[in-house]
C-alpha cells in the first residue's frame, strides 16, 4: 500500500457504563485534530463498506500497545474491545463496540475518558481510506464524544491564535521550557525524556 500512512486521534467516550456505540470520526470533510493534523473525511460509506467487506473485528486496545512493536515483544498485548458494527451519518463515523469486562469496568470509572481510532491515510492527498483499530488513551486530539465525561461535546482547547505569543527564554531554561511545550502538545507528562520526545515524535 505505496503513498499510505497511519495516524491516531485521540477521541473523548458519554457518562456511566461504557457506551455501546463510540464516535470514530467526526463529520463535515476535513477532520482537524488538536495538535494541527488534518485529514480529510471524504467517503464515510467507503470506509464502512471497507470495514465490512474485511470481514473482521477491528481490535480497541490501551494506549495504543498494537501499534507498537516495542509493546508486542514484551508480552501479550490484551485487548480492551472489539468494534463489530460500523455506520455512518451526518455526525460522522460509529462504531459498535463489545467490551472486555476489565475494560468496561475502567470506563465507568473513569480511568479512561477517550478513544483514539487509527487512521490509514494518503500522503498525498490526506484522505481516510480505512480505519484499522482504535486504542482507549487519556489525551485527547479529537473534537468528538467523551466516553466517561459529562459533556456530549469536548470544549475547544487553546489553540496557537489563542496563546498570547511571548519570547522563549534562552539557555538550559528555555530549553527545558520548549521541551515542555513539546510534551504537553504530545500529552505526554513535562518531564519526559528529550528522547521520549523524539521517539513520540
């Protein structure tokens, strides 16, 4: 498959027991995640028809442990659910998801809030051709519906053109600083190593 690329998009799940029904993709062509990524949804049916045509559960793990060959090598790599039903609508891409007991119980209480479908996209172009699983995560990327928050929409969070612009300091201070800046872009915590950084990166 020349020219194509995976991507994930951390998406928030409804309040109480793990909901049945998760919201994959947003609607409306160019779907923006938060850190500045775009691609574009162009035939939600196609990817649903792919989905079916596979003839297959796509797997919803934690943190992404699948698409990780570091995480396979040191053990089994447990699933959290499986989606066994697609649809598409004016709101976007859904799926049907079964999940494990141990999953379903983490959600409800809210040890996890989101889910983040992986994408398989043009480079070109930035076109979703396929969704190939999904992992439960805890930054989210996505505009969509939370799993286990009180609200049915996530707020905008503060954007570049919202951030009053001010010098980065210079020296070992700025640095820090910048790397920082880095790790809260990537949700990762603001001490992660500068090489954690760049892997994630």
């Amino acid at each position: 498959m020349t020219g194509l690329s995976l991507a994930t998009c951390d998406v928030p799940l409804p309040p109480g027991a793990a909901p049945e029904w998760v919201h994959l993709l947003p609607g409306g062509g160019t779907v923006k995640g938060r850190d500045g990524r775009t691609w574009e949804l162009v035939d939600p049916a196609g990817i649903v028809l792919a989905f079916e045509a596979n003839g297959a559960d796509l797997h919803v793990d934690y943190e992404h442990q699948n698409d990780n060959p570091e995480a396979k090598l040191r053990g089994p790599v447990p699933a959290a659910g499986w989606i066994k039903e697609m649809r598409a609508d004016d709101g976007g891409i859904w799926g049907r998801v079964e999940w494990t007991a141990t999953a379903a119980e983490m959600i409800a209480r809210k040890e996890y809030r989101y889910i983040s479908p992986v994408l398989v996209y043009h480079d070109k172009t930035r076109q979703i051709v396929q969704l190939k699983g999904a992992g439960l995560v805890h930054s989210p990327n996505l505009y969509l519906t939370a799993l286990a928050n009180q609200d049915f929409t996530m707020p905008p969070k503060s954007t570049p053109d919202t951030i009053p612009a001010k010098p980065m300091e210079k020296g070992p201070a700025g640095q820090a600083a910048f790397m920082a800046m880095i790790a809260d872009l990537l949700g990762l915590p603001p001490e992660t190593p500068e090489k954690e950084l760049f892997a994630a990166l």
